[in-house]
C-alpha cells in the first residue's frame, strides 16, 4: 500500500479498520481520504450521495462501502458486524437546518435513532474499541453570548436540527455509561463526542449552505440571497476539526476513560466571522461571485454562535493550524480550479495542511 502521510497521530491508522459513517457527505469524504492516505483500511456506510458533483466520487478512494440507512438497525448491524472496525468516526446525520424545519421526523430519526441503531450494533460487535460521534456547536442552548461555550455549558435546541443533536449527546452520555464501561465486553470502548463549528472547504455541494450557495450562484452568473448575512459563526477549515476527531480516535484507543468525553473543536477568535465578512473574503478570491443581498424573511437561525476551545488545546494538545484568509483562499481555489479546469485539489490541500500542521509544531503531525 502506497502511504501518502505516514507517521500522523502515532502512526495509529495504519492498517487500522476504521468504519466512517456519512463517508459519502462532506466531511466524511475527507476524513475518508486523510484515513487512506495514512494507511488505513477504511470501510464507508451512508446513503448515497444526495448531489452532482459529490465529493466521495471524485476522490474515487475505492473503499469497501455499504449503502445503509442509519434507521434500518438491521441493516446497520449487519454492516457493522461485516466490517468488524476497530474505531467508528460517526458523521453521519441530517445535517441541514432548514431541511430539518421541512422534515422534522427524519431529522430526529436519523440524528437520534440512527445513533442509538449504531451503538447497538458496537454493542454486539467485538472488535470495536473507539468510537467519535460528531455532533456540532448548535447543541448548546444558546443564549447569543459573546462568551465562547464550554463543554460543561446546558444542551438544547431551537430548531430541529440542533435539538436531534443535543438528544445525540445525551444518547451517547447514557450508553457510554450504561453499556460500553461494561466489564463483561473484556474491554471498554471509549465513546467521545466532537463539537464543531461551521466549515469550509472544497467539495460542498449541499444546498442551504454559504458556500455551495456561493459557488452555485458564481457559475450560473447570478447573485446569491443571503439568509443571515449579520450572523456570527465559528468559521474553519474542514480539514480543521477532522484533526481532532483523529487525536480522539488515537487518545480512545489508548486511554478509553479519561478521552471518553465532549469536546469542542473551533477557530481561534479571528475565525468568529459575519456571513458577510465571509462573503467579502470569498469573493476577493472569485471576481464572479456577486455582491449578494438580503432574502426575504427565514426561519429560525442563531445569530451569533461563539466557542470555548481551551479544553481540548490543554488536555490534546490540539490547535488550528490554518489561519482564516489561508481558509477561504484555500476553498476559493478548489472551487474554481474544479470548475475552471476541471481539477481536483483535495490531495493538495491536504498535504499542504499537513506541512504548516508540522511546521508549526502541532503534536499530532510529527513524523
């Protein structure tokens, strides 16, 4: 096997099974290509892509895949038990807030239930000792305060979206303690969660999104309607918060109860940007893409969103590596290089992304 980026995060992947669940979405397309660049054996299982183009395609990583709907429990442990992982990187979900206003059921459905028919599966499948259910930020009970929110702050929810993921945390709180501690397993898998802000980055296509937004409106020569152009998000790069989601992946494995947690995953405070702000940002790097104005009246959104991300800088060692202009030049650049030229610069960008990580001395990159 060809190892593109050997020695990240202990070496710890390398010929690991690991099962990526949303493989076929946005992140879970690039953690799937960082996973077979570090050597991985990496096995997919989600619905089938929902747009086109679609990311997953592109990179053409050939992994082993089940196409399963995370509320078919029988399907899912079938899938697990087949697959038989050693780590589980949960990403799959509904993961559009206004799609969740549409279809509330499905939302809570999928982002509760489904997480509750994969932990039964880890229940009855041996192998698997580390599991990293990506939630978001949008679980918190958000009181629209400047103070960045910590771990130990209240779940909730307005919209549907982020009231199925506060119900994620809770679910995977209550099955780390009732069942995956147990003794009688022979060994303890270790369940954390992963907070994460808003991202970033090549690949996007799923509506209601800035970016793809952006991108769509570019291409078709038309200006964007901008939803919440005043609010304020915790923007970073996607690459970002997957570095995470793999130091826990490495710290599970080897210390199940002390990782075995939440944790917040966000820029640092010049990442706090405006809808707006982002929009300028991009579009100095795409001339095509329109001043945009504001759309009429939408629902529910919080407008301002800030976290707290000293936990995981003191206790992983994690950190941001790209700073915001570096992440928005970054995704203007993929996007127009795939449009333009037709050209696919995922690898690039991660093996860039690596270099600064080890020039700046980030602990998970040293080789």
């Amino acid at each position: 096997m060809n190892i593109a980026l050997p020695g990240l995060f202990g070496n710890t992947y390398h010929q690991r099974r690991v099962l990526v669940t949303g493989h076929t979405g946005f992140k879970g397309s690039w953690l799937s290509l960082w996973l077979k660049q570090m050597g991985a054996q990496v096995a997919g299982l989600s619905l089938p892509p929902d747009t086109t183009p679609n990311h997953v395609s592109l990179l053409n990583l050939g992994l082993d895949e089940a196409l399963v709907d995370l509320r078919d429990a029988t399907a899912v442990r079938e899938t697990v038990q087949r697959f038989a992982p050693e780590v589980i990187f949960h990403l799959g979900a509904q993961a559009l807030v206004r799609r969740s206003y549409q279809d509330p059921v499905a939302t809570f459905d999928t982002n509760v239930m489904g997480l509750v028919n994969l932990l039964e599966a880890v229940r009855v499948t041996p192998s698997v000792r580390a599991v990293v259910n990506a939630t978001t930020d949008k679980c918190y009970d958000n009181r629209h305060t400047t103070v960045g929110y910590r771990e130990t702050d209240p779940l909730g929810g307005h919209d549907p979206y982020s009231a199925s993921k506060a119900c994620a945390e809770i679910v995977s709180s209550s099955y780390r303690a009732s069942f995956l501690a147990c003794p009688s397993r022979g060994h303890p898998v270790g369940l954390a969660t992963a907070r994460a802000g808003n991202v970033i980055g090549g690949g996007d296509w799923a509506q209601d999104r800035l970016i793809p937004d952006l991108v769509r409106a570019a291409v078709a020569g038309r200006s964007t309607e901008i939803r919440h152009p005043h609010a304020t998000r915790p923007w970073q790069h996607v690459l970002e918060p997957l570095s995470g989601y793999l130091m826990l992946g490495e710290r599970l494995l080897n210390d199940p109860h002390t990782t075995a947690q939440a944790w917040n995953f966000g820029p640092p405070a010049q990442g706090h940007l405006s809808v707006g702000a982002v929009i300028d940002a991009f579009a100095g790097h795409w001339p095509e893409v329109r001043h945009p104005h504001d759309a009429a009246p939408q629902p529910h959104e919080a407008a301002l969103l800030h976290l707290d991300c000293s936990k995981a800088e003191q206790q992983l060692g994690w950190r941001p590596v790209w700073q915001a202009g570096t992440m928005i030049e970054r995704t203007a650049r993929w996007y127009r290089a795939h449009h333009e030229r037709a050209t696919l610069l995922s690898h690039d960008d991660l093996r860039d992304y690596v270099q600064a990580a080890r020039q700046s001395g980030v602990s998970w990159a040293d080789s």
